[in-house]
C-alpha cells in the first residue's frame, strides 16, 4: 500500500471532510457579514464522489475521517454518507464537528450509522450573546447536545472560541457546564483565516491567559485524550473533567501535523493556514481511474507544506473557514 508520508516525514492518516459550505448559523468568526457566495450545487461533490475519494484515501493508510462544514447535518444525504464511509474495512474511528443545532432530530441516526466521537461548538451559555456570535438560537443547541448525550456518543467535546470582551467571563461557567454533563471542554483561539477570521482578531486571547484564570480555581495537571491531535490537555486534580487547548497562534503544532482537508467543492488543502491545494472535481469528472487518482494524491502529499503562517502573515489565507471546516 503507498502510504501518505511528506518531505518532513509527518504520516497523513486524517482526513477532514467538509461535506457542505453552508450553515444554518452565522458565526461573526467564520462567515463574513453579508456573505453570500456558497458554492452552486452542481459543484459540490455528489455523495459517490465523496465516498471514492475517502475509498482511495483509506486504501493509503488514512483510517480516520471527520465530518465537518459549514454545518455537515444540513447536508440532505448526510446519514447515508456516513454509513458508507464507516462500513470501509480501512476506516477506524469517524468523528464529527458540528454546532448541533439538528441534532435533536438525527442524533440517533448519525450515531447508529458510525460515527462515535463529537465536537460541538458553544461559545457561550448566554441566549443573547449565542445570538450575537452565532444569530442562532441556543435553546436549538442545548436540546442537540442532550440528544447527543442520550444517543451514547463518547466522547462529546465543547468547543469554545474564547473572545476577549465577548464570552472570556464565561470560562468559568463553562466548566461547571461541562463537568455536569460530563463533556470535555476545549478552548481555541481565534485564527485569522478569511475574512471573519482578521476581523476577530481584535477579540483575540492567548489561551495561556486563560489557563491562568483556570489556575485560580481548580488544580490541574497533564492529561492524555486520545485522537488529542493539535490540542493539549489538561486534567482538574481529582475530577473527571478534560480540558484542552488549541492554540494555533501562541504555539505551533505543525510539526505533528497528520491531516489533510478536503472542501464540499472537492478542492483538497495540505494546510489550514495555506493555499497550497489539489483540485480533484476535474479529476473525478473526467473519468480519471483510482490509480491516476493516488498518483495525484502521492503528488499533493509531496507539497504539504511544513506549517501555517498565521503569525507572521494573517489574512493570508483568504479562503472562507466554512468551507473547509477548521
Ligand atoms: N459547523 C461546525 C461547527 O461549528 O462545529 C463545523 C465547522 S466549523 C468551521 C469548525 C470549527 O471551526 C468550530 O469549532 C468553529 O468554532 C471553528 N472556527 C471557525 N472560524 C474560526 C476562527 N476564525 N478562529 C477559530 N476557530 C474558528
Ligand atoms: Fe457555521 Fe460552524 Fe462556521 Fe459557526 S463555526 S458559521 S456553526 S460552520
């Protein structure tokens, strides 16, 4: 089997899908205001074609697979894709990142079809100040997370993109939220990636901060979490409760980097903070066979480069984070 290695010797096992770019929230974050160039539906990869491209992926050593967006439960054909994928006899552990506002309704469904693990976006336990990040609704969140909960999912993640003047004051509250429910909290930092993302940039806190605010209130120490990939974790002394953070901007994690991702569109992105990219929808169109399409692949892998430059080029990257799912 040709494995996925790159020149820095990083093995790609991950692959993130981004199964649609649309969204049935607005996060001020990750969509720019009055954005309204989501992609023509004709130019989404079909079901099938998604499901061949994770095939050949996982026939190179990638087991693990993410369900991402813009929201991947708005995507009509969602469960069936799922299912399809998990039944793959080289695909391991399937996940799901979602802000779980349909999860009330198909909780169950998404569970029995395989996928395992969840990462929920929630930004805040406030009504009014989820509207002003999200202009959703909260209540539709809580009553998916609860659902989900119920549906046996292990484990679920919260989490939460701490803003400076924003939701930071809620770090605490958080906590409680999540050591009642038994969720493990992670909390990102904003990055800087299209549009939404530079404009957030004046809310942004170094998570560091934050682990000092923790620090005031619980003992913590180093945890471990499996499939933990960029986040670090910590453990509240004597507690069950997971804390993680993401810190793409105070701290690099490139050089772990195992993933790849892959747009509703069908474009393939080697980094989250670069353009460097393979596009697969001419290929798939135009009849390529598996072979041609791995030879792309071995090719693209070769690029990946070796980390983001979000510190010293913010806005560089000016691709809408909805599209490839963070
Ligand atoms: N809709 C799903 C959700 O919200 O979980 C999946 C897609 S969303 C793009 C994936 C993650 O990216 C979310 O946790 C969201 O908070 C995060 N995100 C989006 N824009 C971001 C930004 N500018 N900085 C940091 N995180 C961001
Ligand atoms: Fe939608 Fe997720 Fe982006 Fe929020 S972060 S707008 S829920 S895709």
């Amino acid at each position: 089997m040709a494995e996925l290695v790159d020149r820095f010797g990083r093995k790609i096992e991950y692959l993130r899908l981004s199964v649609t770019d649309r969204c049935d929230f607005r996060c001020f974050y990750c969509i720019p205001k009055g954005f309204n160039e989501f992609s023509d539906r004709g130019d989404q990869l079909t079901l099938d074609e998604c499901v061949r491209l994770v095939r050949v992926f996982s026939e190179m050593g990638v087991g693990r697979v993410r369900f991402t967006g813009g929201e991947p439960l708005v995507r009509r054909d969602i469960v069936e894709m799922v299912r399809r994928i998990g039944a793959m006899p080289n695909i391991h552990d399937l996940s799901m990142s979602t802000n779980a506002s349909q999860l009330a309704r198909c909780a169950s469904e998404i569970r029995a079809a395989g996928v395992e693990r969840l990462n929920v976006s929630l930004d805040t336990l406030d009504p009014e100040t989820f509207r002003q990040i999200t202009q959703g609704d909260l209540s539709r969140v809580l009553d998916g997370l609860m659902a989900a909960k119920s549906a046996g999912f292990r484990p679920i993640k919260i989490n939460m993109v701490v803003m400076r003047d924003l939701n930071m004051h809620e770090v605490g509250d958080m906590v409680d939220f999540c050591l009642e429910h038994r969720f493990t909290l992670r909390f990102i930092e904003t990055m800087p990636v299209g549009e939404a993302g530079v404009s957030a940039r004046d809310r942004y806190v170094s998570l560091s901060e934050i682990r000092e605010m923790l620090e005031q209130r619980f003992e913590l120490e180093p945890a471990r979490m499996t499939g933990a990939g960029p986040a670090k974790y910590l453990k509240v002394v004597g507690g069950r409760l997971k804390i993680g953070f993401i810190t793409p901007m105070s701290q690099h994690f490139c050089e772990d980097c195992n993933r790849v991702r892959l747009s509703s569109e069908g474009t393939l992105y080697l980094c989250l903070g670069q353009g460097d990219k393979l596009e697969f929808r001419p290929l798939l169109r135009g009849g390529v066979d598996d072979d041609e399409l791995k030879g792309h692949i071995l090719e693209a892998i070769e690029r990946k480069p070796e980390k983001h430059e979000f510190d010293t080029k913010p806005g560089q990257v000016v691709r809408v984070m909805s599209m490839t799912g963070g």
